[in-house]
C-alpha cells in the first residue's frame, strides 16, 4: 500500500499526459481537380484559350511573354499526421500535386502542353 501511495503522483502526471496528448490527420487541397478527360481533347494548333477555359476552368497562374501566354493549372493535395502532448510535438505531411502547363502562342491557340501527376 505504501508503494502505491509512493507511485501516485508519476501516475497522476502519467496520465494527464496522456490525456493532453492528441494525434491529428490533416488533409488539405489548393486548387481544383485536374479533369484528366479532357486531354485528349487538347489539339496543337487548334485549341483556343476559350476552349481551355471551358474546359478546365480559370488558370490557377498565367505568365504573358513576347510570343506566347502560359496557363498553369495546379491541384495540391497535402497530407499531415502528428502526434502531440503538452509539451512536445512532432508532425510530418507530404503534398503531391498534379500540374497542366498550357503554352498559347500569340493567336490564342494552344501551342504545346504538358501534364504532370502526383509530382513533389
């Protein structure tokens, strides 16, 4: 009896630790999904920036140059995990993204393009 009333107070704080302690999930997106359907649909030459709007929506960025526009279109999708206590924490993520660069030359058609899935 002696030594439970000895170990009390490490128990107490042992397990108000733990109740403090937390792990987390976290998912988060920028962006809007990629509609991947639609690349095919894509013609060098042929496809306008209207077309491209209608298809995948409004650009996330677009950069203009002497002879020609880029449209890039990013969805980002980041994943995190932790564990925490009152104290200490330690949490990691990872975001992949998926990437569609549109290069329009100075008539507003697409003049090449390129997409990336699930890049760092």
């Amino acid at each position: 009896m002696k030594k439970i009333k000895l170990l009390m107070p490490a128990i107490k704080s042992v397990s108000l630790v733990l109740i403090l302690s937390s792990c987390l999930t976290t998912a988060t997106t920028t962006g809007r999904p990629i509609d991947e359907s639609n690349l095919p649909k894509i013609v060098k030459g042929q496809t306008t920036i209207e077309e491209i709007i209608s298809m995948f929506g409004a650009p996330t960025a677009t950069t203009a140059m002497e002879d020609s526009t880029i449209y890039i279109y990013r969805y980002c999708v980041t994943k995190g995990k932790g564990v925490y206590t009152g104290y200490f924490g330690k949490s990691e993520s990872q975001e992949l993204c998926d990437e569609l660069a549109i290069t329009f030359d100075k008539q507003g058609r697409v003049k090449i393009y390129n997409f990336q899935k699930r890049i760092k």
